[in-house]
C-alpha cells in the first residue's frame, strides 16, 4: 500500500504567538511533523535591521517585519530551535520577502548568501552571547519557497549553485507528483482546490483561500463559523480525491498571519486532527519528502484507489 504523504508548511514565520501555537499542537501530536520556511528577518532585530540590504534595495528594507526586540526575538528563536530538534525542518523564504521574478541568478544567490550569513552570524548580530544561538547552521537549510511564488527565470540556476535539494514555490493541480528538473532539485507544488460556493479554485494555501473568500460570497465572508466550515470541508475534499486515487502528496500552506479571527489556522488544526490517526498516512517534511522520493526512484502512480466509504468526512 503506498503511504499518503502530508505536507504542512508555513511561510514568514515573523509572528511569535504563532509560534507558541504550532509548538503547542505539535506537542498534543508527536506523529506531526512540519516545515517552516522562516524569512531572513526573523533573524535579525529591529535595531539591526540595516545588516540586510537586498538586491536593488536600500539598506533596512523588506517587506515583511524584522524580529522585534531583543527578548523577542530569543523567544521566537527558542520556538525554532526546539521544533528543529524535535524533527522539524527550518526552510528558507529568503530573506526580506522582496519579489525576485526579474532578478538574476547573481541577485538571488545574493539573497541566499545574506540568508546564509543571518543563520551563522545570529549571536554576533544581535549583540548576543554565543550559547544564545540557533540549534542549525546554513547546511541544515535544504529548500525554499519563493517569496509571493515568484519564479522568474534566474531562479533554477541559484537554487542549483547554492544546492538546494527541493522548490517548493511551484503551483499546479491536487494529483501532480513532484517532479525533479534538470538540475536534480525537487520541484513541489501546492495545488488549486475547489471550494463549495465560489467559482474560483484557490491554491491550497490561506492566504489564496482568504482572498477568494473575501472577493466572493460576502454573506459567507462574515460568517466565521461557515467559513471555517469550507475551509475544512476543501481541504479535506483535496485530501479524499489523492488518497482515494494515487496518492499523490498533500501540499497545504498558511502563513503566520491572523486572517480573520484565525479561522484558517482553527481549520487547518481541525483538517490535521481528523487524518492524524490513519496508520497509512505520514506527515512529513519536504527535506524528508525529497530523502523519501529519492529513495522510491520515482513517483508511484495508479492503482491504489480505495473505497470512499473507507474515507468519512470529519474523521
């Protein structure tokens, strides 16, 4: 039986509750296993902001919080450390959430390099002493996902000097395997799902959800209860249709973002529960997705459709 593979990541990771949240769930749920594709920021102070300066960009700049204090961000760092230990997997968003579509590969591998540096410069960065650091080192960093998913054409040959094992920026339909390119990097794509009363299929991640939702369908929009509802009902109707087909993985995203009231961070805790407990299924990384396919040698395909009534909605 080909196991079914879940994929839980989340981009930005500046906001400090969210992070106390997912450390508090992973902890009910020792099976989990999550990929935190963290922005450059996050690594640096307020008062240190001008150590970045990305490509074609003044010193200081982002589009994304730095962070914070001090004590903020030692608390933020401790979070990460602690689920790095525990198995789960810190990626990189690069750093300053700037849209490379048109950059070059010198520009990007600009970015990676200052990524690289924030990682093994932290403690001497931020005034702190050396046993306050980071529990990894830029050779623990295996993949990335692109700010905004753009993925302009100096992309490939960055990723590929800098020897990224996986991209997770990709977009595509619920059933796409993933594929290596040329360069023998994992290309791994978050999917287009329906949602029960809206004509536009969003990416399976919240903030897509958030804007369909928002656009469309103002009644439900301020119904956060019925909200939630076709937030859970989708994702678990993405769920239904590769596990009772051919497994393909699961790809869902979410930032660390409170999008109206937190109901797609209650949605997606309710989705990861009523799978948790299916022997055949196997949250994971995408570093240990790539180990996995790499492994197999190829994507399995076909004949492992199932009974729907093997599947109940909610459980």
């Amino acid at each position: 039986m080909t196991e079914q593979y879940v994929l839980i990541s989340f981009d930005g990771c500046v906001d400090i509750e969210s992070w106390r949240a997912w450390a508090e769930f992973r902890d009910k749920h020792p099976r989990l296993r999550l990929t935190f594709f963290v922005s450059g920021t996050c690594f640096l102070t307020d008062e240190q902001r001008n150590l970045y300066q990305g490509p074609g960009s003044e010193p200081g700049k982002a589009r994304i919080r730095f962070g914070g204090t001090q004590p903020e961000l030692l608390e933020r760092v401790a979070c990460m450390n602690a689920l790095f230990l525990s198995g789960h997997e810190i990626a990189s968003h690069a750093v300053g959430h700037l849209d490379g579509a048109s950059w070059s590969p010198a520009e990007w591998l600009a970015e990676f390099g200052t990524y690289d540096r924030l990682i093994e410069n932290f403690a001497g960065n931020n005034g702190l002493d050396a046993r306050q650091g980071l529990a990894f080192g830029p050779d623990d960093i295996k993949g990335f996902r692109a700010p905004f998913l753009s993925i302009g054409p100096g992309l490939d040959a960055a990723l590929a000097a800098r020897e990224y094992r996986y991209d997770a920026s990709m977009a595509g339909r619920a059933g796409d395997w993933p594929r290596k390119n040329q360069d023998g990097i994992w290309k791994f794509k978050l999917a287009s799902i329906p949602l029960r009363g809206y004509r536009r299929a969003p990416l399976s991640m919240d903030y897509n959800l958030f804007i369909v939702q928002s656009q469309e369908n103002p009644e439900v929009f301020d119904d956060l209860e019925c909200l939630e509802e076709r937030v859970v009902e989708a994702y678990l109707q993405y769920f239904k249709r590769n596990y009772l087909t051919d497994r393909a993985p699961i790809h869902i995203g979410h930032h660390f973002t409170d999008y109206r009231g937190l109901v797609y961070r209650k949605a997606l805790m309710r989705f990861i529960e009523s799978i948790m407990d299916r022997p055949d299924v196997t949250f994971c990384t995408y570093a240990q997705l790539s180990d996995d396919l790499d492994r197999i040698g190829s994507p399995p395909h076909g004949a492992v459709v199932r009974e729907a009534s093997l599947l109940k909605a909610g459980r």
